[in-house]
C-alpha cells in the first residue's frame, strides 16, 4: 500500500457537486492500494499513519501526534500511485483490482476509526474533487513496502 499523506488546516471531496467528505484539521490521505497489498498491511499502514507526529507542539516542534490535536482523516483512494511512468502515458495495471481493493481501503478506515478518529472520504472509483489548505505544507509518502 501506498499513501500519500499531507498535513491539512481543511480538505474536502466533491462528487458529482456534491460534497462528500470535509473535515477541518488532520490528514488528507491518498490511499493506493496493489495487487499484493493484505489487512495486515492495511492495518500497519493505519496505525503508522494515526501515530505520525507531525503537528507542532508549543515550541514550534514537529511533535504532536493527530489525537493529540484532535485531527481527522479525509481518505481518497488513488490508483494512481501505482502508475507505471516508464512511457509517456501512464500505465495502470501494478494497481489492485477494485475486488481486493476495496475492502483493503474499507479496512484501513475502518481501523481508523477503530483508534476514535473521525474519517470522512472520498467514493471508490468514483471522479472526485479534491480540495485542501496545506498546513505548512508538511507531505509524507508512506509504502508499506518499506515499513
């Protein structure tokens, strides 16, 4: 699994004009889930995620983490971290098919949740807006491949 995670003041996701998940400060997380990923890395990658200290403390210090300032999370699945770029046009196929996917991705906000964080997010597959206020910006890429 793959995540792409900003530290955020606010974001939000609009489907069809619609919003569908808004929260105020925490993460925004692009979540990319591949054909080898299981819940157990869903479960790690969640955890490590919920535990990042990366808010600032009263000396200005990265060192607070997302229950510690009362954070949220604003999840969007993103197939599109495992984009092969070798050629012009990306290419999609080292992405997880939606049957494994999706539950991988329910998982993961489901633990989450689980730790008492408010998760809002985007719909599976479908064409969103993403919109978000960086806090910094503070941008982590996490790869559960390399945890």
């Amino acid at each position: 699994m793959r995540a792409v995670v900003t530290r955020v003041k606010e974001a939000s996701v609009i489907i069809e004009g619609t919003i569908n998940g808004k929260i105020r400060q925490g993460f925004l997380v692009l979540l990319g889930i591949g054909p080898e990923d299981t819940a157990a890395e869903a479960d790690r990658l969640a955890e490590k995620i919920c535990n990042c200290r990366v808010f600032e403390d009263e000396n200005g210090k990265m060192n607070l983490s997302l229950d510690q300032v009362g954070g949220a999370l604003l999840v969007v699945s993103q197939f599109t971290l495992y984009a092969d770029l070798k050629k012009r046009r990306p290419g999609f196929s080292h992405a997880a098919k939606p049957e494994l996917a999706v539950p991988l991705y329910e998982r993961f906000m489901e633990v989450c949740r689980i730790r008492g964080f408010t998760v809002e997010h985007g719909e599976f597959g479908a064409d969103m807006q993403v919109a978000s206020v960086n806090d910094g910006p503070v941008t982590l890429l996490f790869d559960s491949a390399e945890m």
